[in-house]
C-alpha cells in the first residue's frame, strides 16, 4: 500500500486498483500513518523510501502511462 501512495495518485485510484470503497482505503491510510507514526502521507512516503520498503523506480510506470496533472511532474 505503501508503494501505492508513493506513486501518487488520488484516493479514489488507488481505491480503484485495490478494489475496495474510497472511505476504506481513507480507513486504511489514517491507520498506516498512526502505526508509522506520521502526520501524513509525505511522511509515510518518506519513511518508506528511506526503510527501503519501496524503491523510486515505482514513479515511472505511473508518471508514463498518465496524463493529466501528474503527467507534468518530474
């Protein structure tokens, strides 16, 4: 889940790629950063990074295939 938000997109598209309810997935990140002990998700992605539990290649996939507003990022 981690490495989903580190790619990231909105709420809803990872709700979607999980296949579970937005306020589910909402439950779910409320939960991860009181375990990691974070005040939100920049933080969690930074701890996940540096713990290596994700690895930055994971950004390109999703910054290639989108377009729109992440699309410009770099």
């Amino acid at each position: 889940m981690l490495e989903l938000l580190a790619r990231g997109p909105p709420n809803r598209e990872i709700a979607d790629a999980l296949v579970v309810e937005e306020w589910t997935l909402s439950t779910h990140v409320k939960r991860i950063l009181m375990k990691l002990d974070v005040r939100d998700r920049v933080q969690a992605v930074i701890f996940a990074y540096e713990s290596r539990l994700t690895r930055q290649t994971c950004l390109a996939p999703y910054r290639a295939a989108k377009s729109g507003p992440f699309s410009a990022r770099t």
